[in-house]
C-alpha cells in the first residue's frame, strides 16, 4: 500500500472517528438536540419511525452528522445520496422501494432535486406510498406501491430554494446557525482527544477564533496544527507552531484567508466599500453564486464586516479598521 492510499485511510477513519454518534456527544445546537431527543424517544415509544426531519444551514455545520446520529439513536441503517444524483423519478422510486422498516434516507443538497423526482417523494413521505404510471397513452395505468415507513432527513443550504409543497411534508425543521465561540473550544478539545494530541484551553481558543463558527472548519484547522506540529515540534502545539500553520495558511485572526480578503479589498478599494451586487461580488472571487452566498457571504455577514442592504452588499466601519491593522507597516487602505 503506498503511503498516500494509507493517509487517505487514516484520514478517512479519523473523520468517522470525529463525527458525533450521540446526541450526548453533539456539541452546541442545544434546542436542536432537545427536539431531537423527544422526537427520537416519542417514535421509540410508539415503535414507529420518527418523523422526517429538514436540516438547513451553511456546509460544514453539522447536518450530515444529524442524520447519521438520528439512524444511530434509533438503531436503524442509514442510506446516504444527494439531489443531484437522483436524475429521474425512476432513481427516486428504487431508492424509497428498497428501504427496509425506520431505515433513515439522507438526501444532501435536497433543494437540487428535479421537480419530478420531488413529486415522487411527496407520496412516499406522506403515506409510505409511491405512485408508479405504466404504459403511455389510453393504455396507461396508474398503480400504487406500498412502502416500508422510513425517515427522511433533507439538508439544505438554502431553506428558501425549497418548494413549500416539500418543505410542508417535514414535520421537524431545524435551522443550524454558527456556533459560539465556547462550543467550537469544545469540539477542538474533543477533537484533540480523538487524535490524541493535547491542545490546553488558550490554544484551543486561538483555534476557534478563526474557524468560522463552523465545526468542519475547526477540525481542518485543528488537524492542519496537528500536522505541524508532527512534523517540526515532535507533536507538541505550542503558540509558535498555532502561528507558523495559520501564517502558512494565510488565515488571519478573524479566520479570513486569502480570497475573503480580496473580495474585502476589492470593495473597498474598487468600489468605495459598496454597495456591490452579487454578481460582481462573484467576478472578484470567480466563484458561483451558490458558493458566494452559502460560503463566504454568510460569516462575513455574521461577523459584521459586511452588511446586506437593499441597494447592495456593504463593507462595514468594523471591516475597514481590520483592513487597516492588516496592512500596516505596509501600505495603508484608508488614509
Ligand atoms: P454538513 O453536513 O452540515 O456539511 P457535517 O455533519 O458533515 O456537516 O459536519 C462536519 C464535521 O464537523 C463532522 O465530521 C463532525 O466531525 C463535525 N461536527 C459537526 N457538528 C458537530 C457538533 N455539533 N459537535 C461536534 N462535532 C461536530
């Protein structure tokens, strides 16, 4: 086995290792989690699957990881696709035909299913039914198929791309907004627990501050200072080696890096810190508007250093003076 298939091993077990599998174990999201734990003990109760579940937020927050703790809590398989690669109704109907009883389907990106594939789902969401046509023409006959009750976890960036058809059929919907600072402290410890490296309170905290208020991004940058420090201080994190990763990885102490920068500079220097419209906010990033508003639009917003008003996006006064601290010593933005 080469040394670069034995990496990706590694990595790919440690990220299992990583993912919560308990509600015990899911930092944050406290009013989610009580929710959960009701609905999950309630099916229980009734020995019928708990109800289907939507999930939207920015990536990286947690969602997958819901669905995979609801099928563990309920001691049920979990089935894994996206919108987009269900293409037909047909792919549709022989995923829902071969679940089995409270298997857990989890559908990412669900707001990217065609519009037919989602009229399949209607029926199998609200009566464990689907409604299959065969033949074409006056021949054509209209048959329906039971199916086995099963839950459906969606998850979504985008809350409001969803047609209200598919978002009424869920009967729990939860938003996962960023965390707090003293939650992603807490998933770095429990991370570093995981890889066994010992992280003290402050130096998690410098972590935490420059990951976005996301979980994924927490551990990314947590592993990156592992790496570091296995490779220059005999696996020890210290405050020089917090500062060489985030020097080489160019993330500043806000968490922005490079392309966040430049879209800040951007509009400051080019467009006299707004207002900008979307579409040239992604021209300064050349990135797609899906990414642009899932991504980076988001914690910039949260973070106050732009604002969103009705005429454009904004640099905000808080964005100017972080600017001006970067550029120091050598050339200043604003005089
Ligand atoms: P999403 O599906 O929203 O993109 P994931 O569920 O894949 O995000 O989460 C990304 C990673 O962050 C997971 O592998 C998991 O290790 C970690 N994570 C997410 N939410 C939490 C949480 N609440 N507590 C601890 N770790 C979390």
């Amino acid at each position: 086995m080469t040394q670069m298939v034995k990496q990706i091993i590694a990595t790919a077990l440690e990220d299992q290792q990583l993912r919560p599998q308990t509600l015990d174990e899911y930092i944050g999201q406290v009013e989610v989690k009580e929710a959960l734990r009701i609905a999950i003990e309630a099916a229980k109760i009734r020995s019928l699957p708990i109800d289907h579940i939507l999930v939207y937020g920015p990536p990286g927050m947690g969602k997958t990881t819901i669905a995979a703790m609801v099928a563990h809590e309920m001691g049920s398989k979990l089935w894994r696709t996206t919108g987009p690669a269900i293409t037909s109704p047909r792919d549709l109907a022989t995923i829902v035909a071969s679940l089995q009883k409270g298997d857990v389907l989890f559908i990412d990106e669900i707001h990217r299913l065609s519009r037919a594939a989602e009229e399949t789902l209607y029926p199998a969401m609200e009566d464990f039914r689907l409604h299959i046509t065969l033949g074409k023409g006056l021949t054509a006959k209209a048959i329906e198929v039971p199916l086995a009750p099963f839950t459906l976890v969606g998850a979504t960036t985008r809350a409001g791309m969803l047609t209200s058809p598919l978002r009424d059929r869920f009967g729990l919907v939860f938003r996962l907004g960023f965390y707090a600072l003293p939650e992603i402290v807490q998933i770095i410890r429990r991370a570093s627990r995981i890889y066994g490296t010992a992280v003290d309170g402050n130096q998690a905290e410098t972590i935490a501050q420059r990951a976005r208020g996301t979980p994924r991004i927490a551990n990314r940058l947590l592993k990156r200072v592992i790496d570091y420090a296995v490779a220059r201080n005999d696996g020890q994190v210290a405050e020089w080696v917090l500062e060489e990763t985030f020097h080489l990885m160019k993330i500043d102490e806000l968490g922005l890096d490079e392309m966040d920068r430049q879209l800040l500079v951007a509009l400051a220097r080019k467009y006299g810190g707004g207002p900008l419209g979307i579409e040239t906010m992604c021209a300064i990033l050349g990135e797609d508007r899906d990414t642009v508003e899932d991504v980076y639009e988001p914690y910039l917003i949260q973070s106050g250093l732009l604002e969103r008003t009705a005429r454009g996006r904004m640099l905000t006064e808080k964005a100017k003076r972080h600017l001006r601290l970067e550029t120091q010593g050598t050339h200043a933005l604003f005089p």
